[in-house]
C-alpha cells in the first residue's frame, strides 16, 4: 500500500524516535544528539517500504563503524511501516567535528574537566612506594567491579614507563582521533587510556620529567573522558615526577596507597602515602594486598607476614591528623594473576574467588564514599 504524505510523516517521527535510543559506542551519547544523522528518506517500491538513512561518522576510519551500522539499522527496523532499512555512510566535515569538540567539552579550549565548578568525578591516585605490590593488578580490578555495578569510571595509566593497564583490561588498539580530540577505548565498560596504546610492542617509554607531565596533562585535556562517577590514576611506584604533577593537575584527587604485608614494603609505603602533607591532597585510605594465602583447611598462610597494612593505616592517621582507613585486605589468588594475564578482571572472570569478593567490596566503599561540596555550585543567593 503506497504510502500518504501523513504516513510519510508519521514514519519520519517514529524514525526519529527510534534513533534518538541509539546510543554511540564510544562517546556514549545518542546520534541524534551528536549530529550524526545526516539525513532521513522514505522510499517506496515493489520491495515495501524502505527507510534510507544518512549517517556522519565522526571519523572515515572510524573502529565502531560496523556496530553503528547494526544499532542504526535494529533501530530503524522496529519502527512499524518500514519494510527495509539502508545506510548511507559519510564523515563529518571539519566544522561539524569542530562543532562537536565545543558541545562535548563544553568550550572550544581544551581544559581538564575534573578541576572545572560543578564537577563531582572522585579521583582516586592509587600509588605504592615500591614496585612490585599489585598496583595496577588492583586499579583495573577496582575498576572493573565499579562499572560492573553502574559505576560511570574511567582509568588512566599514569604509569608511563611501566604501563600494563591495556593488558589487564583486555583493551587494543588506539583511541578513536577527532581532530585534537581523543575517544577513549571502552573494554568492559571501563575508558582506558595508556602511553601503551601509543607505542610499539617492547618499545621502551625515555622521556624525562618535562614529557611525563605534558603527557598526563594531555591525557587529561585532550581525552573526551565523558561524565564519569569515578576516575582511577594508576600511578608509577614511588613520589617522582608524576605524583607531583597529578598534584598539581588535579588537585582534587585523593591518594589510595597499596601496601603487602611486608615489613619492608609497608615502610616505603608510607613515603608515597605521605606525599599528601607536601601536596595538600588527601588519603582515601590504605590497601593491603598479599595479605595472606587461603589454605584448603581455612587457615591463612602469612607468606608476606602480617601487619603491614595496619601499620601504614596507623602511620599515615598519626602524620596526617586525620583517619586513614586500612579498606580492604586482598589474599594470594592464583584467578587474580591469571586473569589479569588474559585481560578479563578476576571480579569479572571469577567474581566468587576470595580477591575477587575482596577487591568488589572495596569498590563499592570507594566509589559510594561522600562527596564533599568542594566545587559544588549551590544555588543559593545571599540576602
């Protein structure tokens, strides 16, 4: 049955409609809210009715081409009156890309969101004293379990020399580029961005001082990071050049400190805990890893001693003036190593295993925790 002017209309509505649900796979906005459907045709022929779409990517090469394909066209297809669906791919021009940079940062100067009025994101700097503790082993576990629980978190790998945050949230591939803009990858629900999406396999990072703080600063400014609950920075081990700039960066950040249990390790990780008192930044708290060995008759096998998170607790409230929590205390899990190796988080992968249960609680004590109404417009007006 030949289609009227108001089925025409009508059919255009339900498409619009129907488009505004799709949401795109790396910007995390609806298409019709990014621009990005050019164009909407009803055509009629011996085949039905076909409902031909015009759709801009925000790049040619853009990685999600193919899901947008899918996601346009399952939308498209649900509206009823259309027989058949065709996508007509293009790329925005370089003022509708401009346009687009201005709407999603919200200026057309790049600035770190995280610092502007009104930005509620917690940032966490979770940094160790030494190598060798399980840092980033437990940011992309704690990062994997806050999104798993509708958490909006995204992670940086800080750690330039040293990054492994890619293999452990299974992320390849670089960000998606919009001109000076950056799209971070999603890998289970999760942005990342490293150095090591940048670099060749087994190239080494040899930069001094200088590059590591424009390197965080642009990872910070040019990345479209989104609204997130929650940032994670995996810091390299020690106070060096990068604690100071994120610091000075983000001033706003809380430092989590992780610890085994270790005698040795527990005193230098009050060192990097208590680079709070020189940067004003405050202590979220103190995670013992290691901490002990689950036997198969229940008893707990200390390989590592014991004590260690306790007394880097103790230290840093006594130095500090303030309470400095122990959060969480993470056994010896052979799922914690092995999974992080394949790229899937333990909380994810085998989220019934004792580091998995662990590391989810103190996700949720991080990412629940009070915000304070630093930075928090009120609308109130003085009389």
């Amino acid at each position: 049955m030949p289609t009227t002017p108001a089925n025409v209309d009508v059919l255009r509505q339900g498409l619009d409609s129907a488009l505004a649900t799709v949401i795109d796979p790396e910007i995390r906005r609806p298409i019709t809210e990014l621009k990005m459907v050019r164009s909407i045709e009803i055509q009629e022929s011996e085949a039905g009715t076909t409902a031909l779409i015009g759709i801009d990517l925000t790049t040619p090469s853009c990685p999600m081409k193919g899901d947008i394909v899918n996601l346009v066209t399952q939308a498209a297809e649900s509206v009823p009156g259309v027989d058949n669906v065709r996508i007509e791919l293009g790329s925005m021009n370089a003022q509708q890309r401009e346009e687009l940079r201005v709407m999603l940062r919200g200026s057309a100067t790049p600035v770190i969101p995280f610092t502007q009025p009104g930005n509620l994101t917690k940032i966490y700097a979770i940094g160790s004293g030494k190598g060798g503790v399980g840092k980033s082993t437990v940011t992309a576990n704690l990062a994997a379990a806050m999104a798993k629980n509708g958490v909006k978190v995204g992670v940086l790998d800080a750690d330039i020399y040293g990054f492994s945050i890619p293999r452990m949230l299974g992320v390849e591939g670089q960000p998606t580029r919009v001109d000076s803009m950056l799209l971070p990858p999603i890998s289970h629900e999760v942005k990342v961005v490293s150095i090591g999406m940048f670099v060749p396999p087994g190239q080494p990072v040899v930069w001094r001082g200088p590059m590591l703080h424009r390197a965080l600063e642009q990872f910070l400014t040019d990345v479209y990071w989104g609204d997130l609950d929650v940032l994670l920075l995996d810091l390299p081990p020690g106070t060096g050049d990068i604690a100071i700039s994120v610091a000075q960066l983000l001033p706003n950040s809380s430092i989590l400190t992780v610890t085994t249990p270790q005698v040795a390790a527990a005193e230098v990780a009050e060192r990097s805990g208590s680079i709070a008192l020189q940067t004003g930044q405050k202590l979220a708290g103190v995670v013992e890893n290691m901490a002990w060995l689950e036997q198969p008759d229940g008893s707990k096998l200390e390989i590592f001693g014991s004590g260690g998170g306790e007394a880097v607790s103790a230290s840093l409230s006594k130095m500090t003036g303030t309470d400095v929590p122990l959060i969480g205390q993470i056994p010896l899990d052979i799922d914690l190593r092995a999974d992080g190796d394949a790229g899937v988080p333990v909380v994810l992968a085998h989220p019934e295993s004792p580091a998995a249960k662990a590391l989810t609680e103190i996700a949720l004590s991080l990412a629940h925790s009070e915000r304070g109404l630093s930075g928090l417009r009120l609308n109130i007006t003085p009389l």
